[in-house]
C-alpha cells in the first residue's frame, strides 16, 4: 500500500512517515503543496494525507486538482482548525476523512486502515475465528475451545470489531465510535472496563492470551506466540 | 443631519409656549382696553351731546345759529378734545370746528339729528379726538411684545439650565463609562442619588457593570487555571525527561518514561481539544445539527455504554421517561456522558443513577440524578465553571478529569437554547436540563 503524506511541518512529517512505514505502508513524504500536489497527480497512491495549511498550494487546492483529474484516491485531511465551515468546505471537496491536531497517532492508524478498507468488498463473512475462538455472526454465538461463552450484545458487538481487525491496534476512541457510537474522547474508562471484562470471559480460562493492551496505544486482538 | 441637542429641543419648546401664551394674554388684554375707551368716548360723545342739544334746542334753521353759536363755541372751548360739524338736512355746512387738516383715525365720531323728533332735519356730528388713547394702545402693544421677547428669553434660559442640570447626572454616567477600563470595574453609580427618571438607567448600568465583573473575573481566573492546568503536566514531562536522559539507563526505563509522558500529552491534548470547544461555544460557533431524537433510545444507547463502569462500581443505573427532541445527537450524548461519568464517581457503591425525562409546559426537563453524599449549596453555582473541582485536594491527580466536563456540558446545553442547573439534597443530586420546545 502506497500512502502520501503533504506536512510541511517537519516533525510531524517525519514522525507520520516513519510511524506508517512501521506499520507497513510505502510512505512518501512531501513538504510543500506544490510538489506535493505534482507527486500527487504522477503517483498511483492508495490514500493521500494533507495537511490544510501548506505553502505553495494548500489542501483545499491539491484535493481540488486531484479530483479535476477524475482520481478519486481516499484523502484524510489533518487540519489544525476544527472550524466548521473547513468540516464542510472538505466533504463538498471529496475529502473522505479528516483528523483534527493534535491526533493520536494510533488514531490515525486506525482511520487510514478503515479508508484503504472502503474499497474493497470483503465476502460476507458469517464465521470470524482467531486461533480457537470462533464468532457466529448468524447464530450470535461466541465458542473458544469448543466451549460455548455467553456474552452480552456488548461484548459481543466489541469482540466481533476486535476480531474483524485482527493484529490492528485499535484506540479507546475508536472502540467507542464503532461499538457504542459515541463519537468523543469521553475520557472515562468505559473502554477500559469492558475490555476488561470480555477478557475475563475469552482469555481467563484459555491460552494462548488473543487480546492484549498496547499501552498508550489501544488494544488489539491477536495470536501471539505464548512467551 | 445631526439632530438639535434636548437642551435646544426643551429650550425652544420652553421659548415658543411662554411666548404663545404672552402674546395671546396681550392681544387679549388689549382687546380689552380698546372696548373699554370706545365704551368711555361714546359716554363722553353721549353726555356732551346732551349738553349741545340743549344748547341748541329750537335751531331750525342756519339764521338761527349765530344766537347760539357763542355758547357753543364756549362749551367747545372747555372741551379741546372735541370737536363739532352742523349740517342742515340737505347737507349743508353750518358749521364745522374740526381742524382742516387732521388725520380720520385719531377722531370717534357720533352723528345724530339735532331734533330726534326731526330725523331729516339738521344733524350735529361730534367728534372726539381719541389720540391719547391710541398713544396709550400703541405703548401697551409695544410693552406687550417686549414681555413676549423677554418672557420668551427668559423661559429658553431657564430651560436650557434645567435641562442641563436635570441631565447632569447623564453627563456622569458618560463620563463614568469613559473612565472604565478592565482595571476598575467595580466602580458604580449611586443610583439612588438619580432623579427617577435616570434610577432604572443607573440601575441597568450598574448590572452591566456588575455582569461585566464577574465575566472578567472568570476570565482572569480562567486565564489562570489554563496557565497552572498547562504548567502542571509540562513540568512533569520536562523534569521526567531531563532526570532520565541525564544518564544512560536501561532499555526498561526509557519505555516506562516514554509510556508516563505519553499519558501526561494525551491528557494535554484532551484538555487543549476540550478549552478548543467551549471556546467555540463561547464565540457562538458551536453550531449543533439538529436531528429529531427519540430521548427514551437515546438515554438507554447511553446507559448501555456506561453499563460496564457502572457494574463495576455497584450502581444501579435506571431511565424513566419517554420525549422527543430535536438535537445534535453526538452533542447531546457527549453532555449527558460527561453528567452520568461525573454521577458515576460520586455515587457510593449500592447507590442508584436515574435518567428521568419528561415534556413539561414549556418544553423538555431531563434530569440526570444520583444518591450519594449531597454537594454544599455553597459549591452548586461554580459546578459549572472551567476547572472548578468540588474537592481542591483532587486537582493534581485525577487524571483526565481537568474539571472541565461540566463546564462543557453547559456550553452544549447553552448551544440547544436550554438551560442547566444542579439540586442536592437528602442524599440525592440532580442536574436538571431544561429544554425549550
């Protein structure tokens, strides 16, 4: 997956570059609108990242080109103004998705994997499965083992989101957004807890562990190794 | 074009009613005196023609009057003002003791048969000459329109000195308001040293000041609270960061700082987002996009997020109530959890959490109420304000709660048209959301 990042300040450019490398993307970094906007229209990238404020053509005007030249590549904005009239003049432009700053950099992880998901059109899946946990999307029922565990729609709506990104860290504010659609840094720790307690449910009496804390991060199902 | 000052405006107005009302007492007064001489001339004119008559009583004919003539002319001699004309019927001269030149005004003149029981016969005409009194009329009517024009003067200078005066207390006020600066709000006016009329200005001007205050003050405060809020985490991160790279350590302990600082930043981050919002609210750029809301499903999407926590903690949480609303759901759910996450940590485990919504008279009343230990009626009217913490002992720790949420809370509440206001007593708190319909 090839992204392309237009920041011109240099720290954050650089941090984005290096963050989304790790995380398996050819990043390519641009740190003014126009070469940013050249790169944009000669390149074949799978999601841009503008910032709005840019020297020489700012986000507005790269995403304005983009589209003139019929690409309809995903394009998350970052902007340091949550204004609204910036909110609305960005979706009547085509911008798909927008992070206000400060971000969270697993926030953003989160957001650009969604974008690249858009695309695609996955089977219908009605069996998710993470090594011995088994989810029936139809018959609503959760086994590990072999043995059935009972949950409540909750918990259910959170481990069929955990398991549908598998290996992705998910933030406490995605989780919430998706799960619960509430869409605001609430600072409790609802997340918190019901992780917490679906753990108590899938992992307590099985090995290996699937669902573990990034700390800082978020949380992320996964079949790791037993240490 | 400016329009004239009041003192002009009432001075003039003054000026023209006292003139008015002089000119149209002196035309009436003259009017009085002018029937007055013309009822004593024709007195005069009657009596003395009495006299004539019978001095000429018996003249027939202008043979007969050198007789009498020599009476006549004595009676004249005593009267100067008089003069007389004898005509015989035909119209004749006989005689005439009107000077030749004389002007027609200054004489009032009778003219009668000198027999009455001869009405074609001989008439006598009198004439009185009446100049002293038309010299009396022309000085009245000069006095008269002199106390006009002074009369008129007099009253514009005594208005335009009361309405200076009475508008002196204006004058303070606006020189009052000039002197005020951010540094000397708390002056005011004696607003009962003001003349009624001006009380309810001076009262109003006092609120304002009053209002204005206590905005500063919050604002001064707040100010403050940003700068110690910002400066508590900032000097953790600097002092943390600078102790550990000061010597080399191990692998360990670079992640745990890393992992402490990220807490400390993210903390900032809400807190900047959130100072971000209610500064939007306050410029009146919060602009909800509203969306008819079922509150009965709303409240219970909102239960069910908070369910876990609550678990947890031992509190029940219970919803009463059906109403409809129109509101920015994200908004509203965003107010609503930070009321039930504030409830959730003052509510002792055992205790109950209750979502009540009703339509009442005058639109929607949501309540959001908890049992738990009341709040002093001292702390319930700074709930709302930015950073303000119940407990001062909490406000290094507590990590994410920079005393903000209810503040927010407000500002959304605001933003919808309604208004929040919190009751605590006998073991049970509650914050009361009032909705317009």
């Amino acid at each position: 997956m090839k992204l392309l990042i237009v920041e011109d300040e240099p720290k954050t450019g650089h941090s984005l570059q290096q963050g989304l490398g790790e995380a398996g993307f050819a990043v390519e970094l641009a740190a003014d609108g126009t070469t940013g906007e050249r790169l944009a229209l000669e390149g074949d990238h799978d999601l841009l990242i503008l910032d709005v404020m840019l020297p020489g053509r700012d986000g507005w005007q790269i995403l304005h080109s983009l589209r003139q030249a019929g690409r309809d590549t995903p394009v998350l904005f970052l902007t340091a103004r949550d204004a609204v009239e910036d909110r609305v003049r960005g979706l009547e432009l085509g911008a798909d998705d927008y992070l206000v700053k400060p971000f969270a950099f697993a926030e953003l992880l989160a957001r650009v994997r969604t974008l690249l998901r858009r695309g695609q059109t996955t089977a219908t899946e009605t069996l998710l499965q993470a090594a011995d946990l088994e989810l029936d999307l139809l018959r609503r029922r959760v086994r590990r083992g072999g043995r059935r565990i009972d949950l409540t729609p909750q918990e259910f709506a959170l481990l069929e989101l955990l398991l549908r990104r598998q290996g992705e860290v998910l933030p406490k504010s995605l989780i919430a957004a998706e799960v619960w659609d509430m869409h605001f840094d609430s600072g409790t720790n609802v997340v918190e807890v019901a992780i917490r307690r679906l753990r108590t449910k899938i992992d307590d009496d099985f090995a290996p562990p699937l669902i573990h804390t990034v700390r800082g991060l978020g949380y992320v199902l996964d079949v790791r190794a037993a240490p | 074009m400016r329009p004239l000052s009041l003192g002009a405006r009432l001075s003039l107005l003054f000026a023209a009613c006292s003139a008015a009302v002089s000119l149209l007492a002196g035309a009436l007064f003259n009017q009085a005196s002018e029937a007055h001489f013309a009822e004593l001339d024709y007195q005069q004119l009657q009596g003395e023609l009495t006299v004539l008559r019978n001095l000429l009583d018996g003249v027939a004919d202008v043979a007969d009057l050198p007789d009498r003539l020599p009476a006549v002319q004595e009676e004249l001699a005593q009267h100067p003002e008089l003069a007389l004309r004898i005509a015989g019927g035909n119209g004749r001269n006989w005689f005439d003791s009107l000077p030749s030149r004389h002007e027609p005004a200054a004489y009032r003149s009778l003219e009668v048969p000198l027999d009455p029981r001869h009405a074609d016969g001989a008439r006598l005409t009198l004439h009185l000459n009446i100049a002293h009194h038309r010299h009396f009329l022309d000085g009245m009517q000069r006095l008269i329109w002199l106390g006009v024009g002074l009369s008129a003067l007099a009253t514009a200078l005594l208005g335009a000195w009361g309405v200076r005066r009475s508008l002196r207390p204006l004058r303070q006020m606006g020189e009052v308001a000039a002197g005020i600066s951010a540094s000397s709000l708390t002056t005011r006016l004696e607003a009962e040293r003001q003349p009624a009329e001006l009380a309810e200005l001076a009262q109003a001007f006092n609120a304002m000041l009053a209002r204005l205050e206590d905005a500063f003050a919050r604002l001064s405060a707040f100010s403050g609270d940003i700068a110690h809020e910002l400066r508590t985490p900032l000097s953790n991160l600097l002092t943390q960061t600078q102790v550990i790279l000061a010597r080399p350590r191990a692998l360990e302990t670079y992640r745990e700082t890393l992992h402490s600082n990220l807490e400390e930043l993210q903390r900032l981050a809400q807190m900047v987002a959130d100072m971000l919002l209610l500064a939007k609210a306050d410029h009146g750029l919060l602009l909800p996009s509203r969306e008819p809301l079922e509150l009965g499903a709303e409240l219970d999407a909102l239960l069910d997020y908070f369910a876990p926590l609550a678990e947890e903690a031992g509190v029940r949480l219970e919803r009463r109530g059906e109403a409809r609303l129109a509101a920015d759901r994200s908004m509203l759910r965003r107010a609503l959890s930070n009321l039930l996450d504030n409830a959730l940590r003052f509510t002792p485990a055992g205790g109950t959490i209750r979502l009540e919504v009703a339509s009442t008279a005058g639109g929607l009343r949501l309540e959001v109420g908890n049992s738990g230990p009341a709040i002093p009626a001292g702390q319930l009217p700074r709930l709302f304000d930015r950073f303000y913490r119940a407990d001062p002992a909490r406000r290094e720790g507590g990590a994410e709660h920079a005393g903000l949420g209810l503040a927010l809370t407000r500002s959304i509440v605001r933003t919808h048209g309604g208004e929040i206001r919190c009751e605590s007593r006998e073991g049970w708190t509650r914050f009361i959301l009032e909705f317009p319909a």
